[in-house]
C-alpha cells in the first residue's frame, strides 16, 4: 500500500483546508474555487485525495 492510498486524518485534511484559506486571502483562489476545493479537502478519506488540492494552487 502506497502513500496514496493510507488514510488521512482530520489533522492532515485541516493543514489542507489551511493552506487553501492562505490561498485566498492572497487572491490566488477564487472563491468559488476555494469553496470547491474545501468541500474536496474535508470529504477526502486517503491522502491521495488530499495531495492535488492545494499542489494546483497559482503562485
């Protein structure tokens, strides 16, 4: 079983929805995208699902 597939806690799901809050206030995420991505980051279950979100992020 690869990192992928274990699965994540609510500590790792938060750290995600932090970086993606940071994203925003910088303008760097619309709102709507932001919205998106959240729901994504607190429905995932693995860390797979967890590492595109805020990898994607504009600098």
């Amino acid at each position: 079983m690869g990192r992928e597939d274990m699965r994540a806690g609510d500590a790792e799901r938060q750290a995600v929805a932090d970086t993606l809050k940071v994203a925003l206030d910088e303008g760097r995420l619309e709102l709507h995208e932001y919205d998106e991505r959240l729901q994504r980051a607190y429905a995932a279950r693995t860390y797979g699902e967890l590492d595109g979100l805020p990898g994607t992020i504009p600098v």
